[in-house]
C-alpha cells in the first residue's frame, strides 16, 4: 500500500483516480480548493483545503507521499493570469516539495492542447509545442519545469492526454447530451469528415498509475494518450445520436459561417466555448500513442463507445443534473448562454 497525494482531486479527473486509488486500498491525500462533493470519499481521504500556489500548504500536503498526481489546473474559461499563476507557479510548488520530502515519482497532467493546431498526425511526443492561448502556453511552461527538475534527479512522468470523458463529465458536454436528449440538430463546425480523437477517463486513470509501477528509466518522460480507436467526427456523433434515439443528428456548418459567431460571441461572454475548442474543432486532431503502449497501456473504449457510455450517466441523472447550478468546471453544468437561445431553432 502507497500513499498518494491527488492536486485538484476534488475534480473529475481527481473522482475518477480516488476511485481506482481506492479500490487498490492506498492512502489518500487530497489538495483542492473546492471540497470534495462525496461525503463517502472526504471521510476516507486527508484533505488539505487550499490552492496549489500556496507553497507552505503544498509542502504539508506533500510530506510522507511516495508518489504525487499534480491534476490542479485552471480551466481556459478563466482568467489568463489565474491559468498562468495556477498552472506554472502551481507546478514548481508541487516539484520542490516533491524533491524536498524525497518522493518517489511525480505524474504531471498536461495536456495535449500544448501542440497548438498541427498539419501533421499522428501527433508524437517529439512534435513542437506550440501553445494557443493562455492555457496551452501555460501547459508548455508547466512542462518545461517537469523537465528542469528530472536534471534535479526526481523521477517527472508527463501526460499529454487528449479531451477525456466518462461518468460524472458535464461541462461543455453536458450541453452537447442535452442537446441530443431533445431531440435536436447537433451542430458541427465544418463537414464533420475530420478524426478528433477522445480518451476515456478510466483509461487515462490507468495510464496515470502505470506510471508508479513501470520501470524508473522508462517512466522519466513524456506520454501521450488517446483512443486508439475513432471515426470522423460526424461517424462518432451520428454513433451516440443513433444510441440515444432521440431524433438528434448531426448538422454541418461551414466553418466560415460558424467560427466568426462563435468567436463575437465568446468576446461579449455570450458562449461557453473557448477559442482552440472552435478553432480546432474541424481539423484533424489525433495522437500517436505506440510510446505509452510498449510499457503495456491500451484503451477500452473507442471515441463512440466512451460518448454513449458518458451520455447512459447523463440519463440516469439528468434531474439532478440540470437542477445543480451552472460554473465552469468539469463536474458541473456550464451556462450555455446565447447557445440555448440558438437551441430552439434546431
């Protein structure tokens, strides 16, 4: 049994790694600024209530783990020096004080976003960073420091994943399952004929711990994952609209038409939707995952299998799902603004 410390554990991505932390019985240790919403899992768990930039808190909550999770990020609906600060400042906390009390490996969750809008693909670890936006740039930031104290000798395994989903996701897909329980036109930018690889929130969780037990030499480096299996994004969309059958299809757009709306929009806080989701959104976008797979890691679910598994949840709780309040994190409804008015012309 190991003692785990989770930054942002109270999240969606931290839920799901307390989850199969848990059924392994390991020690956990939680540090968040928001509180964990189980009553069942803050009672199994230390939690250390703060934020991540707090360097006194992170040290404490560090000590006596052998191996940390840093998950802790601002989401790009936030501020850009909130992500900045967050993102950077966050991360050099957990590094020194990982390097400080002697632990045994850290695992920094980045993100694929740090590639910006690529031609080439698969995309692979070698590839250039090229962030967009205040969050990509950050993440890039974030990564070089995980690389500055592996010189230090601490053992920095880096995840890039890409979107991930699963139970207990909502955010902007929280707008998408609504929209298809309606019944309505999903609208895609662009033709829908390019491949936007997703991943599985389970299957991240496992790529995560992998890297606790894969070989030192191996792990010291960075990952991506993603399905390894996906469609088009109009065979992925038309796949969980068929499951729902609810009448809900996908309906493309031209990009020209759509991009310039959506970008207005976000200007005057009117949609949820941020810059390199639209931007990216009709362009090819999938990872080369062959590294993380020769230390024995593979997925399973496919693009269309992780959407109709995360849309099932979405049913069984969509009366409490559409009574919570609206913010701007994973486990929680997004406001879709000028989107739900546009909503009833679909």
């Amino acid at each position: 049994m190991a003692k785990f410390l989770i930054t942002g554990g109270s999240g969606f991505l931290g839920y799901h790694i307390i989850k199969q932390l848990r059924e392994k019985k390991h020690q956990i240790v939680v540090l968040d600024r928001d509180l964990i919403p189980e009553e069942s899992i803050r009672n199994e768990v230390k939690f250390f209530h703060g934020d991540v930039r707090d360097s006194a808190l992170m040290d404490e909550a560090v000590k006596g783990c052998d191996y940390v999770i840093h998950a802790a990020a601002s989401l790009p609906l936030e501020s850009a020096e909130q992500i900045r600060s967050t993102t950077i400042f966050g991360t050099r906390n957990a590094l020194e004080s990982c390097l400080r009390h002697g632990v045994k490996r850290m695992m920094y969750i980045s993100s694929s976003a740090v590639y910006g809008v690529p031609e080439k693909h698969p995309i692979e670890e070698e590839d250039p960073m090229v962030g967009v936006g205040p969050y990509g740039i950050a993440k890039i930031e974030a990564e070089k420091l995980c690389f500055e104290y592996r010189q230090k000798d601490l053992i920095v395994s880096v995840i890039r994943p890409k979107t991930f989903i699963g139970t207990e996701r909502l955010g902007v897909f929280q707008i998408l399952f609504n929209w298809v329980r309606e019944g309505h036109r999903i609208p895609l930018i662009g033709n829908g004929h390019n491949r936007y690889q997703l991943l599985e929130v389970e299957d991240l969780v496992r790529a995560i711990l992998l890297m606790t037990t894969a070989p030192k030499a191996k792990v010291n480096d960075v990952f991506n994952v993603g399905a390894e299996e996906y469609g088009t994004v109009y065979q992925d969309m038309m796949a969980l609209c068929e499951y729902a059958g609810s009448g809900a299809r996908p309906w493309p757009i031209p990009s020209v038409m759509v991009k310039p709306a959506l970008r207005g929009l976000e200007a005057v806080n009117m949609s949820p939707l941020y810059r390199w989701v639209y931007d990216t959104a009709d362009k090819d976008s999938f990872l080369s995952v062959d590294k993380i797979k020769k230390l024995g890691w593979s997925s399973t679910r496919s693009n269309a299998e992780t959407l109709i598994n995360a849309y099932q949840w979405y049913l069984e709780h969509y009366e409490d799902i559409e009574a919570m309040g609206k913010g701007t994190a994973h486990r929680i409804g997004w406001d879709q603004g000028a989107l739900g008015w546009f909503k009833k012309f679909l």
